[in-house]
C-alpha cells in the first residue's frame, strides 16, 4: 500500500473511533477535530457509510451503526 492509501484507512479509522466515542458528530466537528476540510470528511464518511459503520439520520449528523466492527 502506497503512503496516502495508509493514511487515509489510518484517518477513517480514527474517525470511526472518535464518532463511536462522541455518539453523534457532525461533518464540521469532524474536519475542525482532524484538521481536515469538510470535502475530505465527506469521502472518508462515505466509505464507512458504503461499508455500514456510520450513518446519518440527520443532514450533516453522523452515528455509528450496530454493525459489529473488530478493531485492530
């Protein structure tokens, strides 16, 4: 794996972390949490979207989903 693809997982994992932490973030709390723009949380939220870990039942809120995740 290249160096951005390794940064990116290592970034959505810690998103995922910190959401399952907080219980509901939003997108702006995010990009201002990671030092990221909001564009970027946006495709890092979207992967963990396409894979059932987060979802948004409000526009711009995130949760974590009860899919069961192994962390390592």
């Amino acid at each position: 794996m290249n160096r951005s693809t390794t940064r990116m997982l290592s970034r959505v994992k810690a998103i995922y972390l910190y959401i399952r932490e907080k219980g509901m973030v939003s997108t702006t709390d995010l990009a201002e949490e990671f030092g990221i723009t909001d564009r970027t949380v946006q495709r890092d939220l979207h992967v963990l979207q396409y894979n059932g870990l987060v979802t948004s039942p409000n526009r711009g809120q995130w949760t974590i989903t009860e899919r069961k995740v192994k962390i390592s």
